[in-house]
C-alpha cells in the first residue's frame, strides 16, 4: 500500500477510523504531514522480515505487512470487533494457525464470517493482504 492509499484512508476515514481521526478541523495536508510521520516511524519497526520473506510464503512479518496490519486490520483485530480472532490471544489463532498459511490468505482475501473480502478494503492487493496475515502469523506464533 503507497502513501496515496493510506493519505485517503486518514483524510476520509475507514473502518472505524473516522475522517481525519476525528478532528475535522485538520488540513489535508496536515493529515498527510501526520502519515507521513507514522510511515518513517513504521520504516523503523521493531518487527523484523525473516530474510527473503515474500508476501505468501508464510516466511514471516515485514515492515510493509506491519504498516498494512496497523492501518487496515488492527481495528478489529486488536479489539476483537465482530468477533474478529485478536493478535494477542494465541489460543483464539491456534486452529487457524494450523489450517496453514495459504487458507488464511484466502480467507483474508475473499472474506469469512463477518470480515468482508480484504477486511472491508477492496483497495489492498492480495500481497498486501498476505503480508498483513504473514504479519499477525508472526505476532501469534
């Protein structure tokens, strides 16, 4: 996801993000001077990609799986919203995690239960989509 992407989802809001993180007197460009922010602090993120980690390989969190993660999936899977499996319960992901990589992917990709398609963001490539599912793999592991 490139920095246009996230500049709209911030300027008009998604999911439970509220246009302009709910302070309407904020400038376009002031919303875009704070994303740009979090992408230099997310550049530097703690999590680590296992060397030649791919989206779909399973092999593993990127920094571009953790910025996707942040601004698209953690929503609902930090909070636990609609029943969505939150990343800091690893008994909740046990099942999952043993269906293999490859059946989340498509269950991130074409949607399950009440996570629509992509999580609701039809704008994520499905490698974008993987590597976000390689990221919270990673977190539950």
């Amino acid at each position: 996801m490139g920095p246009q992407a996230l500049y709209s989802s911030a300027i008009n809001g998604v999911g439970a993000m509220p246009a302009k993180g709910g302070h309407s007197q904020l400038s376009k460009d002031e919303v875009k001077k704070a994303v740009d922010y979090i992408i230099v602090q997310v550049s530097d993120a703690k999590v680590s990609p296992t060397k030649g980690a791919t989206a779909g390989t399973g092999q593993g969190a990127s920094p571009e799986g953790k910025a996707t993660y942040q601004a698209m999936c953690s929503s609902c899977h930090d909070s636990g919203a609609l029943g969505a499996p939150m990343v800091t319960d690893k008994g909740a992901w046990k099942a999952r995690v043993a269906m293999g990589p490859q059946a989340l992917y498509s269950s991130a990709i074409n949607g399950v239960g009440a996570m629509p398609a992509k999580g609701g963001h039809p704008q994520l490539s499905a490698d974008e989509v993987k590597l976000a599912v390689d990221y919270m793999l990673n977190a539950v592991q």
